[in-house]
C-alpha cells in the first residue's frame, strides 16, 4: 500500500472515529448541559459527573425490541434512517481539520478529500439528508410523521436558499470554494490595533453573513428554534414518531452529526478553521527547530480547530434552552421576507466593496 | 384583543435580545443554585406537622389507645379496623388494630378524634413496599414518632 493510500485510510478513520465519538459525547452534554442550564443537575449517578450515562443509553438503545409498526411500508421505513444519517457522515469530508505538512517530499493535507467543488460539495449533500426526514415520515404513516416530515422539507429549502446566499460574499472576498484554501486565506492578518493582530476571518469582513448563515444553519439542522419538524409539544416527535431502538438512535445520530458539521462549516468559514487560537502560536512556538515541529504544529492546529467546533456545538445546546419556537408562519416569514432580502444586499454591498477594493 | 407594544428598530432585530437570554441561562449554568435534591444522600426537611406513616403512642409499653372507636368512626377512607378486649391493669384495650395504609389517606383526622392521644401520624415518608399491607398493632406499637 502506498503512503498516499495509508495516509489517506488513517485520515477516513480519524474523521469516522471523531464524528462517532461526537454522539455519545452530545448525548451526555445535551442532558446535562439543559439540565444546568435550567438549574436541576441532570443524570449524575453514572460514573464521574454521570459521564458515562451515555454509554447507558446507547447499550438501552442496543437492546431494545425494533419491531417495525404493522400500518408502515416496510421497505421505505428500514431505508429512512440510513438516508438521514449517510449524507451526514459525508458531508464532513471537505472540511479540513488541520493545516498541511510536508512529509518525505509530498504534501500530506489533513482533509478527507480536497475537491474543487468544495463547499458547494457540502451543501448538495446536506441537502440529501432531507431524503431521509421525507421518507421517514411518509413511510410512517402517520398524519404527525407526514405533517413533520412536510414541515421539514419545506424549512430545509427554504433556508438552503439563504444559507448558499450568505457564504457567496465569503467565497468572493476569498476567490474559491475550497475550504482549505479558504481556511488558509483567513491566516492572514486584517488590521494591527496597537501591536493586536486581528487576523482575517470569516466573522470580521463576512458580519451579516455570518448571522445569516448561523440562523440558516440552525433551520438546516432541525434544531431549536427550528425544530419545526420533530416539535414535541405538536407533533409529538415529527417524523421518527413511529422510530424505536436503533433505527431512532440513528436519527438522533445523524442529528448530532449534522451539529457537527454546521459548527464545522462555521468554524472554517467563519472561525479561521485551524488557524490557531490566541497563545496557541506561542506554545507551538516553544517547539520550533526540534525534530517534530511541523507535527507538533499540525497538533495544535487540530487542538485548535476541535476546541472551536466544540464551542459552536456547545452554542446549539445553550441556544436550544434558551430560545422558544417559531410558529411555521413566523419560519417561513423570517426565511423568505427577512433573511433572503438581507443576504441579497449582503452579496450586493460585498462586491461593490470589492471593487472599490476595500476588502 | 392584541395590544400593540411599541418596539424599536433594534428590539425586532431580536439580536440583542437573543444575547440578553444567552447570557441569562449561562449565568444560570455556572452561578445559580441548582434546585435538585440528590435523594440517598439528602433529605428534603418537612415541617414538623407532616402526616406520614402511624404509629400508637405508648406509656411504659402499655399503649395508649382504649378501643373507644372515635378513629374508625372517623375515618373517611374507613381504613381502621379495631377489636376491643378487657384487661385486668386496664379496662378496655384494643386486641387487635389494624391500618389498612392502601386506603389511607394520610388525612390526620383519626390523630385529631383520639381522646386519649394515642393514634399519631410520623414525619417517615419513605413507606414503599413490595406487597400490599396491613400495618398490624404490633407494627404500629414501634415507637417512630417523633411528636410529642
């Protein structure tokens, strides 16, 4: 096997490994974060601070009876969850997790796959997993299932449209739709402000479109104050109503995954991905000129790049305890009338910027 | 009808709003005292009136209650079953009493009819049981109260 294909196999499992691990460590973090976040405690009998209650639940999850309601077609039913969970896990793979590093004369990229469609990759796939919620629901039937997966696809192209308006001034101001060029373009630095490097991220040439696209990414996700689709208090679970066992646990799955995703989508769009955090550069300063020293960087550029994305995961639970839902017509109204307009003149004032050229 | 609140331009934004609230429940996260009771370990203190599991008051192990058929009598839930017996140190005295605890309603008005301060209900709260019973009168005679 040659190095290209080995290195390429360790990058697949990482990626793999790391979004599995996403799961469980959501499960605990959801449960236990709302539970702080509305003062109670939340499970804490488990292990250190309840840390593996998680693990109880996926063994409950694994053990449980799955046996498919008598009123669902069968063959649509067992297919649904897997569409929702495959294009989750796939989506992932353009977004790159760490800088590149030359090792025996070849560049070695830490991304799955470097295409040349790059983000436009992302969104079409994303954009599959409502394959999954429509058949879900369909196949279920039940009126609750069909009203939340209907929900579901209404809101997902709805705010697709604004989600791929809101990165085109990001694509304009970086000229490529790959991330990693895009990631390393945010390395460089926008102004000094008494000796403060402010470096040039997404957030601060892209503002609008960053609110766009975080308020899009919550509406793609399904998750409060958009959870239309699976909303309790109306339609009981919305579309995996009639799920039990594994094939639920793989909605809920593909769910954190897709938090995952978006929070990395965030990260190396708007966050400067895996350029380093403040002090970071100094620590991985004190290795220079030693044997490692492009490893012990490509190290801290990971470090960095998951403790960002943990951030924005941890931001989609807290925002889920904090905000209320939207009522479908406030959905559609704040997608269409508000957000689209804003991220219309958003692309419009970006390019005249342009070619000005302030930016 | 609906009143129309006047909002500013920045209140419909909601982005500050939103910031407000975050900023309300993480303050909650890491700040506010956490209302849960963790059971085992803690006890929730009732008030010194609580009505939970009976018990007959005794005096040099004698008990108090002299059959006079007030609680029965009394009882909504008709959950107290006495028979009544003679004893030379003491005239009247209950041979048998019994609790049926499935039908009590942890009233207290058998506690408030006792003439001879005899019937008492406890601060116990943790009654769970695998079976359905019957609390005899040896099971009531145990001293638990902790009432005067």
């Amino acid at each position: 096997m040659s190095f290209e294909m080995s290195f390429m196999m360790i990058k697949i499992a990482v990626v793999l490994a790391g979004l599995l691990a996403v799961v469980p460590i959501m499960l605990f973090v959801e449960r236990r974060g709302s539970a702080l976040l509305q003062n109670r405690l939340g499970p804490n009998r488990m292990g250190p601070f309840g840390m593996f209650q998680a693990a109880c639940d996926v063994l409950k999850f694994i053990f449980k009876e799955d046996s498919p309601p008598g009123h669902v077609n069968k063959f649509y039913y067992s297919l649904a969850p897997w569409l929702a969970v495959i294009p989750a896990f796939m989506t992932f793979a353009v977004i790159p997790f760490a800088g590149s590093m030359s090792w025996n004369g070849s560049e070695a990229i830490f991304q799955v796959a470097n295409l040349d469609v790059g983000i436009l990759y992302c969104f079409s796939v994303a954009s599959l997993g409502v394959y999954g919620i429509i058949m879900a629901g369909w196949a279920s039937n039940n009126k609750y299932s069909l009203l939340g997966s209907l929900r579901s696809s209404a809101q997902m192209i709805s705010y697709e449209l604004t989600l791929g308006l809101s990165i085109v001034g990001i694509i304009m101001v970086f000229q490529s739709v790959k991330l990693g060029d895009i990631t390393a373009a945010q390395g460089e630095t926008l102004v000094s402000i008494a000796g403060l490097d402010i470096p040039k991220w997404g957030i601060f040439i892209q503002p609008v479109g960053f609110i766009i696209f975080l308020i899009s990414v919550f509406a793609e996700t399904n998750r409060l104050p958009f959870d239309l689709p699976e909303g309790e208090s109306e339609l009981i679970a919305g579309y995996h109503l009639e799920y039990g066992s594994m094939r639920f646990a793989l909605f809920m799955m593909a769910e954190f995954i897709n938090m995952a995703v978006a929070s990395g989508l965030i990260t190396s769009l708007f966050f400067g991905g895996w350029q380093l955090l403040p002090g970071f550069g100094w620590l991985a300063g004190q290795f220079a000129g030693t044997e490692h020293a492009q490893l012990i960087l490509v190290f801290f550029q990971g470090v960095s790049f998951v403790i960002k994305v943990a951030f924005w995961m941890w931001f989609f639970v807290w925002v889920r305890w904090t905000l209320p839902r939207f009522r479908f017509d406030q959905l559609m109204k704040l997608g269409w009338k508000v957000l689209f307009p804003i991220a219309l003149i958003n692309v419009f004032v970006t390019g005249l910027l342009i070619y000005k050229g302030v930016l | 009808m609906l009143a129309q609140r006047k909002t500013g331009f920045l209140n419909r934004l909601y982005l500050i709003e939103i910031i407000q609230g975050l900023l309300i429940t993480i303050r909650n996260f890491f700040f506010h005292k956490k209302v849960t009771l963790k059971f085992p370990e803690e006890r929730r203190e009732y008030s010194s009136r609580f009505r939970g599991q009976h018990y007959i008051k005794a005096v040099n192990e004698i008990e108090n209650c002299t059959a006079c058929m007030l609680c029965p009598t009394v009882c909504p839930a008709e959950c107290i079953h006495i028979e009544a017996g003679e004893r030379e140190d003491k005239e009247k005295y209950p041979v048998k009493f019994e609790i049926d605890v499935l039908r009590c309603c942890f009233c207290g008005m058998c506690e408030e009819a006792c003439p001879k301060d005899a019937i008492k209900l406890s601060n116990i709260y943790e009654m769970s049981q695998e079976h359905r019973s019957v609390y005899s009168k040896d099971f009531l005679m145990e001293q638990r109260g902790n009432k005067s």
